[in-house]
C-alpha cells in the first residue's frame, strides 16, 4: 500500500496576505542550567511572519531547537545561537526572532547578625531578539525589600517627645529614669509603618556581555536600599533589621532615585527602567515611583 505525503498546512498559500509581527508559543516548560543548577523555567519563542502570503511558521522546528539550552550554562551566546538557529530553520519567512525566558532564581542569604542563613527566590526573566540583524539581551528581576515611611518616623518622634514632656516635668531629670522609661510601651508611644516593598528592575545588556550577571544585578540593588528582606533570623538580627529600616527611612521617591544612582553605575548595562512599589500599610493603595535611563525598544545595544 502506498503511504500518501502528509500535508503541509502551513505551507499552503494564504488568500489574504499580511506579515505578521510575531507568531509562536508562551508558556513552554524547560529546564535550564544557570550558575551550576536547573531551574524550571518557562519560554516564550517565536518569529516574525515578513512572508505574508506563508499561511503559518513551524513551530515545532522552534520548539525543537529549545532543547539546545538543556544542557549547557545559560549565557548570552548560547541564547543568541539558539535565535540565529530559530531564523535559519525559518529562512525566506522570516527575518526576527524572540525568546523570552523566567525561571525563579535562588540564592542562600545569610542573617544580618546570627550564623544562620536561608534561601530567598527571585523572579527573573531573560528577553532576548535578532532584529534587523541585531541581537540584544534584557535582564529583569523582581526584589523585595522593606521601607518604613519618612512621614512616619517624623510623627511618632513627636508623640514621642510630647509623652516625654508630659512624664517628665521637672527640669533636672535622672538618666537612670529616663532610660527605664523608653523601654516601656508608655515611653514609645508610637512607632513608624513599614511596608512589605518591591523593586523591579530591567537592565538592557552590552553585546560583548559573555554571563548573565543575574546575581550580580540582585546584589546590587539590594546593596542599594539596604533593607532587603530577611530569611531566618534570630531575636539579634531582628534588631538589626529595625536598625537599617530606621537608618534607611523612604518614600518611594527615594527608592527610585537611589536605585537610578546604582544602575547608572553599572558597566556591562546600557539602558534599564525601573519601578518601585510600597505596598502601604497605612492607606488601601500603593506607592508607585519609576524611572528610566536611555530606554529606548529599538536602541541598539
């Protein structure tokens, strides 16, 4: 019996011809191996469609090709690779190509204070194109941190000091008093709000950049605010922690100017935007801050 050809749908002509700017998949499962682990991740992938009388791309020949990333270091250069061969398997059809790729990054902290140490996950994602025969790399991580209010601080001082004046009514007041009385509740009337924080971040790349300095980049900003979130901690490195929140007080204003003043630091980024959000406590809406450095979607890197 004689085997008939499979057809080839997506080779037929289309009666209504339009390139199209990107098709492919979202949402594809693979794992990746990044600073000497696997991390599940998730790809998007796909092409431009430059030949608009082509009914379809092949998208199994992208998704195929994604298996190139399995099992080496994830790096730049494999990336672009990976892209060159996506537009080489779809050559006369298109002439872009787009990975984008999120994993959760791990890193162990240690504690301000104590020995102890534990793990802190991360949100990262990997965008990556050729286009217009240029290849570019954006990294983007998610960071939180904690922020306590400048306002705040301001106005529970003041409670203070007026509970003070009105314990304490003669001039000549004993140190001994004074110092057992701003370790009751009665002499810290009020404290400052502090918020649960988060700063996102995209840093585009040089085009001589051979790693994902992912880790670096997370270090950086956490360096930065200095009020990073914590993993274990005994009572000591608790203190610490209500330490560096009262010597870092900011409105979100001040989170996004210090982490401009940062990135604008960094050698291997070219452009970045960024956003920092202070999921408040004292109000039923956040504070929202941005701020951006040459970004520009069609700059070259």
């Amino acid at each position: 019996m004689t085997q008939l050809q499979l057809p080839d749908i997506a080779a037929q002509t289309q009666e209504y011809t339009l390139p199209l700017n990107w098709v492919g998949m979202c949402g594809i499962a693979l794992p990746v191996q990044f600073e000497g682990r696997t991390a599940a991740a998730k790809v998007d992938a796909g092409v431009s469609l430059v030949d608009g009388s082509s009914r379809g791309i092949h998208m199994s020949r992208l998704y195929l090709a994604l298996e190139s990333l399995e099992n080496q270091p994830l790096t730049p250069l494999a990336i672009r690779q990976l892209l060159s061969g996506f537009l080489s398997s779809h050559e006369g059809l298109s002439s872009a190509a787009y990975l984008s790729l999120s994993f959760e990054h791990l890193l162990k902290r240690p504690a301000l204070i104590s020995p102890l140490a534990g793990w802190k996950s991360y949100a990262v994602r990997v965008d990556a194109r050729i286009e217009n025969e240029m290849f570019h790399v954006e990294l983007s991580v998610s960071v939180p941190y904690s922020s306590t209010c400048p306002c705040s601080a301001a106005l529970a001082r003041q409670l203070i000091q007026q509970q003070f004046q009105a314990h304490f009514t003669e001039q000549q007041v004993e140190k001994t008093a004074v110092l057992d009385w701003l370790g009751t509740a009665e002499g810290i009337v009020a404290t400052p709000h502090s918020q649960r924080s988060n700063a996102q971040i995209q840093v585009r790349l040089r085009n001589n950049q051979h790693v994902l300095p992912i880790t670096e980049l997370i270090d950086c900003i956490e360096a930065s605010l200095g009020t990073a979130v914590q993993t274990a901690v005994k009572r000591a490195d608790e203190q610490a922690f209500a330490l560096a929140n009262g010597q870092n007080l900011m409105f979100c204003e001040d989170a996004a100017r210090r982490l401009h003043k940062t990135l604008r630091q960094i050698e291997w980024s070219t452009a970045f935007k960024l956003r920092v959000e202070h999921a408040e406590s004292l109000h039923a809406h956040d504070a929202v801050a941005t701020s951006q450095w040459q970004w520009d979607f069609n700059c070259a890197v």
